[in-house]
C-alpha cells in the first residue's frame, strides 16, 4: 500500500510510482467520492459524461421492459415450438 500524507493547506502529492501507473500528469483532472469513510479518485474523462447527467435522457421512448418481457415470450414461444417437433 502506497501512503500520503496531507499538507497543512489540504493538499496531497500523488506519489510518482501511481501517477506513473495511472498515467497522471500535470493537468489531469480528478473526481473525488466519499464512501463511508474512504475517498475514491478518479480520472475526469471528458468522452465519457458522468452516469447520472444521463437521467431522463430516454425518457418518452419505448418501454425497455416492455421490450424485453415481448422478447423472453418470443424466445419461449420458440423453444416450446421446437421442442414440440421433435
């Protein structure tokens, strides 16, 4: 386990073995979450927009589960189908 330590202005240095692992370089902006009592970093990725910005986005669209309980029927109806030509 790598360890930091915490400056008297809050700040923490990212020791250079994980900046090198994780490819952090000058600049790279960080998330940080707290579980219980941990925090959690991570990479801001610009491509990729967090989860929860998405909420309501299909909204108005077709049901998924009602799209995926008619396409389990399909798939039953066909397995009984086959399974009665036998």
């Amino acid at each position: 386990m790598t360890t930091a330590t915490i400056s008297s202005s809050g700040q923490i240095a990212i020791p250079k073995a994980v900046r090198e692992r994780l490819h952090l370089e000058a600049g790279t902006q960080l998330s940080i979450d707290v579980q219980d009592e941990q925090l959690v970093m991570k990479r801001v990725d610009r491509n990729y927009p967090d989860w929860r910005t998405m909420e309501g986005m299909v909204r108005g669209g077709e049901s998924l589960t009602k799209a995926l309980e008619e396409d389990r029927a399909a798939e039953i109806a066909h397995d009984d189908a086959r399974a009665k030509g036998r």
